[in-house]
C-alpha cells in the first residue's frame, strides 16, 4: 500500500456542494472521487507534453545536415 499524505483544500461552496453531490451519486467518498479526478487532469496533461515534445522532434532528422531531404539526394544521385 502507498503511503497516504493528507492535504487540506478549500472549495468554494458551489464546488463543495457538487462534490458531495458526485460522492452521493457515485457512491464513492469524496476523497477518492477528487484522486480519480486528479489522475484523470494529469493523465491528460501527460499527454499533452508528451504530444508537444513528438512534434518538436518530428522532422527533426530530415535535413539535418542539408536543406536536402533523404529522398531528393537519393533520387538525384547518379547509379
């Protein structure tokens, strides 16, 4: 079992009231609710960041040491 930190949030009255409302609905306690919703938000901005980064590599290797792709210089070179 992982070890258990506790933290302390302060909702504003709205949110609280709907997540007391999502704990009833769901049957689950509000702790694990607001866990699952975390996980789901961070899962989501992983990725985001791991999307970001593909497309900052992408394409990264052609041309790289020419303005010429692979393809042009193989179709150019002589047999």
């Amino acid at each position: 079992m992982e070890a258990t930190v506790r933290k302390n949030f302060v909702f504003e009255k709205n949110i609280a009231l709907h997540l007391e409302e999502l704990a009833k609905e769901t049957q689950q306690s509000m702790t694990s609710l607001v866990q699952e919703m975390i996980e789901e938000r961070y899962k989501e901005i992983k990725i985001k960041k791991r999307l970001k980064a593909f497309n900052r590599l992408k394409g990264s290797a052609t041309g790289l040491f020419t303005d010429k792709s692979i393809q042009s210089i193989k179709e150019n070179r002589e047999l």
